[in-house]
C-alpha cells in the first residue's frame, strides 16, 4: 500500500495518451511549440494589469487587517456597479460574496449546497473543471448535453438530457455563459425553459459567467464597432441563482486573485444562502485585503484591457474565418462569445490523429475530447494567442488539410 494513503477523492493515475506523451516530451525536450491553446492573458501580451494596477496594491489600508468573510464594503460595492455598467438588474453590494477564484467560487458552492453523494447537472462538452472540483467534495456530475445544429449553425442544449439527469439528488445545474469552448450562451427560449425547471425543482442554478464580456463581432467586422453585449444572469430571477465571475478573464488579472459569487432569486432563498457562504468564506477568509482595496480601480482598468482583447479576438477570429472559407472542410462552429473556437475537421482522421499531426508540424491544438465532445472530430484553438502564432498554426492546420 503506498504511503501515504491518499483521499480516493484525488484522480486515480491514468496513463496519458499518444498526444499528452508526445507533448510532454516536445515540451521536456526545449522543442519550440506553436500553441494554440493559451488562453493565460499574461502569457500572450494582454495582462491587463499595469504600473497604476500594482500601485492601487499600496494602499495603505492595506496594513490593518479586519476581514469581513463577504469582502470589504467597498470592494462589494464595485461588483455591484460593474453589474449596474453592464445593463443588469438590481443587485445590492450584500449579494455579493468575494472569493480568490472563480474555482474557489465553484467549491464553496459545492460545500453550501451539496453533501457527499449528491449530484450537479453540468453541461457537456465544457472546460475540465467542475468534476474535478466536485469530486474533491465527494459530489458527482452528470453531464447534459449541448448539440450543435450544423442547418441552423448554433449550439441548443439537448432538454431530454438535462431532464434524464435532474434526479431525487440534484442540487444545482451549472450553466456557462458563454460556454467554454462552445462559446454558446441560451437562447432566451431556453434560459426560461431551464429556469422553470430549477425553480419547479427548487434548484439553485450557477451561471458561470467569466467570459460574458467578451461578444464575438458579427463575421465581416473588424472589431471596430461594439458587438452587442451578452446578457448577465445578475439580477431579478425566479431561481436562486448564483452568478460567478472574476478579474482572470473581465479584468485580465489571474495573478491577482480575485473573483466573485453575485447572488439573484427570491429574498427569502437568498437570505439563507448568503449566510451560508459567508459562513464557509469566514473558515478560509482567502481574499487578501490589498486586491480588495484596489478593486474599484482594477475593475475600471477593465476598459482598456477588454478594449485590447477584443481587437485580438477580431484579427484572430477573421483568420480562421479565412481559413473555413478557403476549405469548406474545415467548418467554424458559430459561437455567442468567449475565448476559444471551435473547428469541425473531417472525421477521415480521428482528433487524436489530428492533434498528433499537428504537433508534428510544432503545433498545439485540442482536441474536442479534451472538452468531452461527444463526437469527432473537433479541435479547439484559444482566441487570445498572440495573430503571429495564431496563423503559422492555421498554415500548419491548412497544410494537414490538405494531405487528405
Ligand atoms: C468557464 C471557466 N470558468 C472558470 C474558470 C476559472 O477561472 P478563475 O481563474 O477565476 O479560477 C475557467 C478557466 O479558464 C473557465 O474556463
């Protein structure tokens, strides 16, 4: 028996396959990589924190400590104007729960409203996220599952799966808007059929919203005019809704540590949760008070980063809508919002065949399994990469092409 015994909580070693191996091995061996699937702001030239950032670290209320497990009053005060920015409903500053991440955010939630054994709805395919984080509480997921419509060009969530796994044990659905790598948000239609369900079932729904700021410009637009905003779950709701976000990706400020729980639904709901989640904030108090002092001036700093963002996720995303048009083999799945695309390869290959190809070629892709996609082939490349790597992987992409 090894030692120590570790929780059965923690994964069980699984043999990584062909292309995690050859990765790993480019990566050990120094080869250079073209890798298209950093989505790190500060590792792709866009951080978004600055000399003035680090300054609004200094201030000198910084030296008294006097947690409030919710977040300082002025720290909860500016969520509450950023939401107000963005056009949402009403949402007071005491609805607002600071933690260190948006995945901290995840397991707090996680600790208030599940116990071992019990179960999250969480959409498929998405980022690797939840199930690890839910696992570490004892908590299962069960996957429901987005389709695309190739006729109609956009995501639906499929309504018979979601239904099959709201169960006797359910305690929340997660929703991500705009999903990570999908880029879909629900349509009006759906977020209602959904909401009905969470409050018919008393479940509170989580809306993982950290990519909400970021609307992909209609195709033929250079980015310059402002794409229309993508709708906020903050607000009035009929289900008790939490909404996550943090500076990672609205500010693009991951080392700075800092996200949030935005709390909607009916009073009385609310009350009790919010009391809970302090109650669990209080155990760790993990928001340091620097980056709460400074946070109405990082959140205003978000203009400038989103600004540059944006024109970044423009010139890439008109660079592969160059390359789709050149190869109608190759198709761009038609995506709301977010940071990551989505292509459609042909299925002669497999996408681990694809994946290997390219990493022979220097280039780094996902494939869609990585995001549990349900069918090939897919691979998924980050909006944000510098355009000079984007395009010598979309050459190398073009080349593999067509071999056939
Ligand atoms: C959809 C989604 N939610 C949350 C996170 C994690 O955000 P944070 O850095 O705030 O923990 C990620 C990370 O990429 C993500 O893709």
């Amino acid at each position: 028996m090894p030692w120590p015994r570790l929780s059965s909580r923690l994964p069980r070693d699984v043999a990584p396959n062909a292309w995690a191996r050859a990765l790993a091995e480019r990566r050990d061996a120094g080869v250079p990589l073209w890798d298209l699937t950093e989505t790190n702001p500060t590792a792709v030239g866009l951080g978004g924190a600055g000399p003035d950032e680090l300054a609004a670290l200094a201030d000198p209320g910084g030296l008294r400590y006097e947690p409030d497990p919710g977040g300082i009053a002025s720290a909860r005060e500016a969520v509450a104007r950023y939401y107000a920015a963005r056009g949402s409903g009403p949402l007071a500053p005491e609805d607002v729960v600071l933690t260190a991440s948006t995945s901290e955010a995840y397991a707090h939630l996680l600790r208030l409203l599940a116990e071992p054994g019990a179960e999250w709805l969480v959409p498929m395919p998405s980022y690797p996220l939840v199930e690890p984080l839910a696992a570490l509480e004892g908590v299962a997921v069960r996957p429901y599952r987005l389709e695309y419509d190739r006729q109609g060009g956009r995501w639906h969530v499929d309504f018979d799966s979601l239904e099959r796994g709201l169960g006797p044990r359910t305690r929340a659905v997660v929703a991500v808007q705009p999903n990570n790598p999908t880029g879909s948000c629900l349509a009006p239609a759906e977020l209602e059929r959904l909401e009905a369900l969470c409050e018919q079932g008393r479940i509170p729904l989580v809306a993982d919203e950290v990519f909400a700021d970021f609307p992909w410009p209609p195709p033929g637009d250079a980015g310059d005019a402002p794409a229309a905003p993508l709708p906020s779950l903050a607000g009035e709701r009929r289900p008790l809704t939490f909404v996550l976000s943090g500076l990672s990706k609205v500010c693009g400020m991951p080392q700075l540590k800092l996200a949030w729980i935005a709390l909607a639904g009916p009073g009385p709901a609310r009350r009790v949760a919010q009391g809970g989640l302090e109650w669990i904030a209080d155990l760790f108090l993990s928001v340091a008070t620097p980056v709460q002092l400074a946070l109405p001036r990082l959140l205003e700093a978000r203009h400038a980063f989103q600004a540059r963002a944006r024109e970044r996720l423009a010139r890439n995303l008109a660079e592969i809508r160059a390359l789709v048009a050149r190869r109608p083999e190759l198709e761009l799945c038609r995506a709301d919002g977010g940071w990551a695309a989505v292509l459609r390869v042909p299925a002669g290959r497999s996408e681990e065949e694809w994946a290997l190809g390219l990493l022979r070629r220097g280039v780094v892709a996902h494939p869609g399994h990585f995001y549990d996609f349900p069918r090939e082939a897919y691979l998924v490349v980050s909006l944000v990469v510098p355009p000079v790597v984007l395009a010598r992987g979309l050459a190398e992409l073009e080349a593999l092409a067509a071999e056939g």
